[in-house]
C-alpha cells in the first residue's frame, strides 16, 4: 500500500470523522493477533509467488518485512495507529512502506477472510496452551491423590454429611472433570482446524489461488468448503468460549470445595501462605481470595460466552462488522482460565491436609447408616424394610443424643438377630471402604489402581 493512499479506500473523498475512527477501531485489542497475521500473510504471499503472482524478489522482500515487522512488534517498537484502524491494515501499511512489493499482498484477499483466518489460528494455540495447563493441574491433584492416600473424609450429599471416602477418591472426581474438558477443547481444536483464506469477501476469487498450498503451509488439516460460511462462521469460537466456560464451573467447584475445607468449621486443610491474604482490619484473618476470585471469574466465562452468542443469533451471511467484537470476550476468557489454571497448579502442592480433624469428621457413626442397611440386605431384609428400620434408629439415637453406635444391643436386636454380635465391627470407617465392591467406588484398592491408570495414560499421552 502506498502511504499516500488513503485507508479508507477510493471510494470515498472525505476523511472518515475523528469520532467514527476512535469508535471502530479495533487495533488497540486484535493486534494480540500479530504473530498468526504475519503467519498467515506469509504463507499467502507465499503461495502467490507459486501461482505466478508475484516474483521470488517480492516474496522475499515481503517475507523480510513481515519477520521485521513482527521483531518490532515483539519489542514494543512498532508504531500503532487507529488512523489504519485494525491490526492488518497497520501491518500492511508498515509493511508498503519498506518495499514497494507489500502493496501486492493482499491479492486475491479480504479482511474477512484473513481475520477469519487469524483467529482459527490462535484459538488453535490458546487450546494447545490449555490443554497443557490442565493437565498440570490434573497432575497436581493426582500428585496430592497420592500422597495423602490413605486420607478419609466424609463426602457431602447437600452439603451434608453422606458417607465416607478416601479424600483421593474426592480429588480424583475432579481429574475426571477436567479430562472432559480437556477433551471438548480438543473437539473444539479440530473444529476449528479449517482454513478460510482464499475465501475473499464472501464469493471466492477468480485468480489461481491455491488454498490448499496454504492450508499445507499453515497446518490446517481442512480447507473450509463454502466461501460465505467460512468468513462469517464463528461457531469455532463459541466452542471454545463453551468449553471455557465448563472448565470455568468446575474450577469453581474445586476452588469452593477448598474454600469449604479451610474453615475453621471444617479444618481439613491449610491453604500456603503464599496464595492467602490477610484482612485489612482483622490481623488473625487468612482469606482465601485467590480461590475466591477463581470462583467469581468463572461467571466472567459464562458471560462472555453468552455475550458471543449473543453477538451471533441475528447476523444474516455474510461478514458483519458486529464480529469486531467477537475478540475481546475471546481474549479476555483465554487470559482467564490460563490465569486460573496456573494459580491452581502453583497452590495445590502447598496445601497441608490435617488429618486429625479429617479422621474425626469421617468417624461419625452416621455416616454408615447406609452400610447398615446393606449389611441388612445382605442377611435377607428388603430394602425399603432396612431403610426404615435404620431410619428409626438414627431417630433413637438423636432423641438420646448418642452417636449411632452407642445404642444398646436391645435396641438393635429387632432389625435382625445376628445384628446385636457383630453391631460393634459395622463403625470402623476405614473398613467399610474397603468392602466397596462397585467400580469406581472408593475402595482403596481401586482408587490406587486408578492413580496408576491415569499415570500410564499421561505417559503414552503427552500432550
């Protein structure tokens, strides 16, 4: 592009208004797309120097430009400016003004579909960054599954005591939870995994592009079939923003839960130092904000998602400058997961468990009431029969204020005549988990065999 040349193109005599260039600009945010701009111009120019449309010099030139141009950008020199509103326009004209040859980049493209481009090509990378902090995460939790095996809690049913297992087992729900969104955003990668340069505006080109020398060129597996679906679709992005929003909730759920087990109240674990904060009127205080604020930002995920699609339900085909506003949400969700994922990776091998306290709230009596009722099923009493019965006896109990297992021999002697002998051999917590004959239940012996599975699995899958 030659300087002199307006950017707003020779359709127009008057200067767009200083009010209209300050409100549409994009280039204070999409300039975060530079290094996959200069990718993709790369690859163009590139194929346009193989198709006859440009000469080895001017490749060259080009490719030169484009490497000194990102350099400068990198290194906080290069001159932005919203008189070129949006990332590509600054580039171009950056690029024009060091050889004559960037006036012929953009041959046989629009910004549509180059921005379209752009963006597959970074939630391309920003899935690759994510999938590799959760699995840091989920190797965190796995590393604390291990260390603190043998560790019995009560897990809560309405956020009531329910019944115990290892807190392991606990952990382990949560790398279940995060492997699922592992594997949505690998769903959404692939998805995403389509070139739609060489689309144009909207209808294609009539110069000899070869699209799918860039596809080649940029590592896109697929070349998008429909040159109008492919400058206006965005269902890429709201995928990813999708699965975002998910791995947002279950960080939340996580965060909650330790949030929960650092109360005094609780007293199952001490959170490090280093990830707390104190009050600024009370000096005993030892917040856990950081947790906090991985719990709210999970609600900044959903509504970015709901703000895309949103932004999409009334477009009609093809490109609408509405998608502008598709990157802020996109970037601001991508800073905000990798930011609590790194948080949660960095905090969790520092948590101290406290045993004692977890020991004690997992020898509550009550919660094996329902192994009470089973021992009854399995010595012949019908369930809804044994469920009442046990029922009653909670009640005996709580009207007695004793625990479960301190009732009298004669008091349980109804439910069945065995029950009186083997009564005081039903209340040992450590025991009962391991009579759990279910797959994927708590017993011990699976949960050692699931953190073994989890650790082959890594192993002959490295992300």
């Amino acid at each position: 592009m030659n300087p002199a040349i307006p950017p707003w193109g020779g359709r127009f005599h008057d200067k767009p208004d200083a009010l209209l260039k300050r409100f549409s600009e994009s280039v204070s945010f999409d300039r975060r797309l530079y290094r996959q701009d200069i990718r993709g111009s790369i690859a163009h120019a590139t194929m346009l120097q193989e198709a006859g449309l440009l000469s080895i010099q001017e490749r060259d030139e080009i490719v030169r430009g484009l490497r000194q141009i990102e350099q400068e950008i990198e290194q906080g020199a290069f001159p932005w400016s919203i008189d070129w509103e949006d990332l590509h326009m600054n580039i171009e004209r950056a690029l024009t003004a060091r050889t004559p040859a960037g006036a012929k980049l953009h041959t046989g493209r629009s910004r549509n579909d180059q921005v379209a481009t752009s963006l597959r090509l970074w939630v391309k990378d920003e899935i690759d960054k994510d999938r590799k902090a959760i699995r840091a995460v989920q190797q965190a939790l796995l590393d604390w599954a291990e260390r603190d095996s043998d560790v019995l809690i009560p897990g809560y049913t309405h956020l009531q005591r329910a019944q115990p297992v290892l807190l392991a087992h606990h952990l382990l729900a949560y790398v279940e939870m995060l492997s699922r969104d592992s594997d949505r955003l690998r769903d959404a990668r692939r998805r995403a995994d389509v070139l739609p340069l060489g689309s144009g505006a909207l209808a294609g080109s009539t110069l000899p592009l070869d699209r799918r020398r860039v596809a080649e060129l940029l590592h896109f597996s697929q070349v998008a079939r429909n040159s109008m679906d492919a400058v206006s679709d965005r269902d890429f992005a709201v995928e990813y923003l999708a699965a975002l929003a998910l791995l947002g909730t279950h960080l939340s759920r996580f965060a909650e839960d330790l949030i929960l087990w650092s109360t005094s109240e609780f007293g199952f674990v001490s959170l490090p130092e280093a990830f707390t904060t104190g009050s600024s009127l009370m000096p005993q205080k030892r917040n856990p904000d950081v947790l906090e604020l991985i719990r709210g930002k999970a609600a900044r995920l959903s509504g970015n998602l709901l703000s895309l699609l949103t932004l999409l339900k009334g477009l009609p085909l093809t490109y609408n400058r509405d998608l502008q506003e598709d990157k802020e949400p996109m970037f601001d969700s991508a800073d905000t997961i990798l930011g609590s994922l790194q948080i949660l990776a960095a905090l969790i091998p520092g948590i101290v468990v406290h045993r004692d306290r977890c020991n004690r709230a997992s020898s509550d009596p009550a919660l094996l009431a329902t192994d009470l009722v089973d021992w009854l099923v399995n010595h012949g009493v019908a369930f809804r029969d044994a469920h009442h019965a046990v029922g009653r006896l909670v009640a005996l109990a709580e009207s007695r204020n004793v625990a479960l297992s301190e009732l009298a021999p004669e008091d349980v002697a109804p439910l069945h005549p065995d029950l009186p002998a083997e009564w005081a051999q039903l209340w040992n917590p450590t025991a009962a988990i391991a009579k759990r004959r279910t797959e994927g239940s708590s017993r011990p012996s699976f949960v050692r065999a699931e953190i073994e599975r989890w650790r082959r699995e890594w192993s002959a899958e490295p992300l």
